[in-house]
C-alpha cells in the first residue's frame, strides 16, 4: 500500500471535498481530502491503479492537482 499526499490549491468549499473524495471512491482509492490545507491523502494499492490515475480522476472533477 502507498500513501501520498497531493495539492489541490482550488478546492474552496465542503461540496469541493466531496465530489473529490467520491471521484477517488469510484476507482477503489482511499482519498482524504482537507479543505484548510488545501490536499488530499491518498492510500491506494500501486498494483492497480498509478498516480497518474488518481490525479486524472481529480482533474476530471475540475480540479488542478500538483
């Protein structure tokens, strides 16, 4: 299991965290994402999904992921 922990500098609001975590559920990755720090922690089992998977599913909700 590898954990990460990513920027997401536009997320603004409670709705925002939601739709985040719920996008990351939907490919079986556990997501936690913090409104005030502006990240998300990510636990996720590098043998089925990459990085590049996960911030592809963020992205795809509208948001900018570093």
């Amino acid at each position: 299991m590898e954990s990460i922990t990513l920027s997401v500098q536009d997320m603004s609001c409670n709705h925002c965290v939601n739709a985040i975590e719920t996008a990351l559920q939907d490919i079986k990755v556990d997501g936690k994402a913090d409104l005030e720090s502006k990240t998300v922690q990510v636990n996720f089992d590098e043998t089925k999904v990459d990085i590049s998977a996960i911030k592809e599913a963020i992205t795809d909700q509208g948001y900018n992921v570093q």
